[in-house]
C-alpha cells in the first residue's frame, strides 16, 4: 500500500478530520491535503508521525497482492465523475470496478492465516458508494470467516450501518445488461448489507 493511501485510511479510521490531525500531529492541513490528494508522497517521518496521531502504526505483511484499502482507492478513481457521466461510460467505470473487486476476492483467496488478516486490516476510506463499500466489508468478512479467521472491526461496523440504511438491494451493473441474480446463491456475509453478489462470482476461473 503506497503511503498516501495509508494516511488517508488511517485518518479515516479515526475520525478525524484533517484540521484535527493536523493539530495532533504537528503536520499543517495543506500539506496533509496534498498528501491525502496523492500530490505529495509524505517522507518515512511525516507518515510515521500521522500514524502516531491516529493512534495506528505500520505494519508488514509478507505479500505483494494489494489490501482491501488499496483496492477501495482504486474503486474510488474508477467511479469518479460517472455521475455525470454518459449511461455507457457509467457501465464502464462501474465494470472496472467490478474487476478490482474480483481482484480483492483473488487476493483474499490466495493468501492463508495472518497474511490474509493481513489484507484487511486497515480499514479502507470510502469509496464514495455506500454499495461498494458494503460490498469490499462483506467480500472481508467473507473469505476470513471462511477459514475462522478474526474479523476487523470496521468490517462488522460497516454491517451495523448498512443494516440502519436502505433496505434496497444492489448488484454491480458491468454490462448494459441486467443478469438476474439467485439470491439463494448470494453468501449471507452479502446479503446482510444488501448486496447482490453470487458466491461462484467470487471464485477464480
């Protein structure tokens, strides 16, 4: 994970906003929006000074495969502007997103133990979809319950909110077509945030 991704994820977490941690941390707001916007790569002490002010710290895990927060902030770049974009460039943002998805999913199934803990540890900053963000918590929680792994927190708090919203179910539109979707097919971890997505659908072919 790059080190403004990790920033802005481990502020997300805390909830703070930048004002604050700027105040905790010593670091002025500008910089920290230049950081969190991707425009400045922070150095090894900035960022170690930023974990310490939301109470996070560094981590390392023995794998190159991307995190769930890594994945997230893709998402989130693929879904920017579609909007306001045309239907057909909707389809195809929501599509690249939907194979960022899978690709989480992948990663997910091809680590073991703690290196898959590992993967969702830090807790990813929005999307900016409620559904995706639904959908990356479920796709954790998931693949770690299906060894018996420990489930992060914000996987379980994401579960609570999306169950206090709407109760309308979703599913990733990646073609101009609808595809019927066999809600008895769906993992429960899914269907609980509402979320629309096979189990078949998440295994690699």
């Amino acid at each position: 994970m790059s080190a403004t991704i990790l920033a802005s994820a481990a502020r997300a977490a805390s909830g703070l906003s930048q004002t604050e941690l700027a105040v905790r941390s010593g670091i002025a707001g500008s910089s920290l929006s230049l950081i969190e916007h991707g425009k400045r790569e922070p150095t090894f002490a900035t960022l170690e000074s930023l974990l310490r002010a939301t109470r996070h710290s560094v981590v390392t895990i023995p794998t190159v495969r991307s995190d769930a927060a890594r994945i997230a902030a893709d998402i989130r770049r693929d879904l920017v502007g579609s909007d306001d974009a045309s239907s057909t460039d909707v389809v195809k943002r929501e599509a690249s997103a939907f194979r960022r998805f899978l690709q989480l999913a992948d990663n997910l199934q091809a680590e073991r133990g703690a290196t898959r803990v590992g993967l969702t540890l830090t807790e990813p900053a929005s999307t900016g979809s409620a559904h995706w963000d639904a959908a990356i918590a479920a796709l954790c929680e998931y693949r770690l319950s299906a060894d018996a792994l420990p489930v992060p927190d914000w996987v379980f708090a994401s579960a609570a909110s999306a169950s206090g919203s709407s109760s309308a179910l979703w599913a990733p539109r990646t073609s101009e077509y609808d595809i019927p979707v066999d809600e008895t097919a769906v993992p429960a971890e899914f269907l609980r945030r509402g979320i629309l997505i096979e189990a078949a659908t998440l295994e690699s072919v």
